[in-house]
C-alpha cells in the first residue's frame, strides 16, 4: 500500500471498497490495523479511506510539537491529494478530536459525522480518571512490555469482553505491529491536553453521531452526552458494557450504527 507526501509528512493510507467515499481517523498511538476486519468489514457500501496519522504506524517518523488541528490539516491534505471533494468521516478518542477540527475548518468537505469514544475539551469535559494516567504511566515508566500491554489492555477493553477467549491475543497482536515511538505518544498526548472545541461545537450543521461505551475508563461516556448536547440535532448511541475499544468489542453493532448513520443521511440530502 502506498505513502503520499502531505505537506512534508509521509502518510501511509490505503483506499479499499466501493461506494461513497469513508475517512476513518485513529486515536493516540493507534494505526489503520487497530480497526480490526470485524468493523470494517461490516462498512460495506463506502470506499473506506484509512491511514496512520503522523509518525504513527507505516507513517513516516515524525518529530516535535502536534496539535489537533496539525492532523485535521494532514487529513484534509489527504482528501485533496486523492482528489476527494467530500467524505463521510469517522473518529475516534484522539481522532475523534481530529475529526472535530476537520467539520469546523471545512464543513462542506464533510458529508456526515461520527464521533466516538471521545471529547471536546472545556471546562464540561471529564477527564481521564488520575488512578487510570497512574497505573498507564507506572507501567510505561517500568520499561516492561508485557505489563504495559496487560494495563493497557485492563483500561481499554471492558472487562466481560476482556474475559473472552483469543481476546488478549488478537490485542496484543495488532498492539505490538508498528508501535508508535514514545516520543509521538507524548506529542500526541499534549495536543490532546491542549484540544477544546466545546464553545464551536454549536456551529456544526452536520448531520452528526455520537457513539460512546458505557464502561469506558480511558473516556468516559458523560463526554459522548456532553459533545451530543453541543452539536445541534446529534444522535447519541451508547454501547452498554463496551469499554474504550466499542468498535472492537461491537463491531457488527458499531458498523451498522456507522453505516446506517451515512446512508439515512446521504438519503435525505437526495
């Protein structure tokens, strides 16, 4: 699959499918691979647009300062080199944020919205609960892999599917594929710090969706309510049970409700 230059960045993406096109944005430290086949296999009908923010995944190395808005641009760069108008577009946690500054910077280049497992920033927003940044730093801090992975899976998986068999395998599978340098993580995690578009959300026309898991640890679900009230007309959905990784943990689910969501709008438009 290819890398194309936006802007002086190297951007790994892949275009797969037919249909409108689909841009689907990661959160922190994560890539393309982290969907998992069980989601996007279920968005059948788009051309899905995926690829590995900067310096993360098959992206080329990045290095200094990012803010949220550094990564919508790269998106949007991204649009325009494949020559797409518009798309419908997904994020989620950190690319959820992304996905935020895209419909605010250019809302004519977004066909619908959905946002998920994520936040606005504000004086509203819940943040990560200080136990959890404990335990996540502690392990990072250790130096040990295998226990960085067992903390990170303990706060992003929801403990009932946690429980499943396979399910810590296929994590720590695709967790230990082109591992985001700690340098990244630490870009990407200050220009989560420093996002808030709590007092523009109003200003979205979008059709928008909201998807949230109830037993989110890294997020909690009162930010999902809290960004569905600021933008006008969203629809929220919350996933009982599912913890950071819904879309892992539902994939039928979270791919119908994303499917759906584009096709009821497209529909309307018409």
């Amino acid at each position: 699959m290819p890398n194309i230059d936006i802007a002086g960045n190297d951007l790994y993406y892949e275009r797969r499918g037919t249909g409108e096109p689909m841009l689907l944005i990661q959160g922190l430290g994560g890539n393309s691979l982290h969907w998992g086949e069980g989601f996007l296999s279920g968005l059948e009908g788009f051309e899905l647009i995926l690829f590995d923010n900067r310096g993360a995944g098959r992206s080329g190395a990045h290095e200094g300062e990012l803010t949220i808005v550094d990564l919508a641009q790269d998106a949007l760069g991204l649009l325009d080199a494949l020559e797409i108008g518009a798309a419908h577009v997904v994020g989620i946690s950190m690319g959820g944020m992304v996905a935020q500054e895209i419909v605010l910077a250019a809302p004519d280049r977004v066909l619908t919205l959905t946002l998920g497992c994520t936040f606005p920033g504000g004086p509203e927003a819940k943040m990560t609960d200080m136990e959890v940044v404990g335990m996540l730093a502690e392990a990072v801090l250790s130096g040990d892999d295998e226990r960085t992975l067992r903390v990170g899976y303990e706060v992003m998986i929801a403990a009932e599917y946690g429980e499943q068999e396979g399910a810590y395998e296929l994590y720590s599978e695709l967790a230990n594929q082109y591992r985001a340098p700690i340098t990244v993580l630490m870009a990407q995690l200050a220009a989560i710090m420093g996002h808030d578009t709590s007092d523009r959300l109003g200003e979205i026309t979008t059709p928008a969706l909201v998807i949230h898991g109830t037993a989110d640890r890294l997020m909690e679900a009162e930010n999902g309510e809290l960004i569905a009230r600021l933008i006008p007309d969203a629809r929220l959905e919350l996933l009982e049970g599912s913890g950071h990784m819904f879309f892992w943990e539902q994939p039928e689910r979270s791919a119908e409700l994303v499917r759906e969501h584009a096709a009821s709008a497209g529909a309307a438009s018409q």
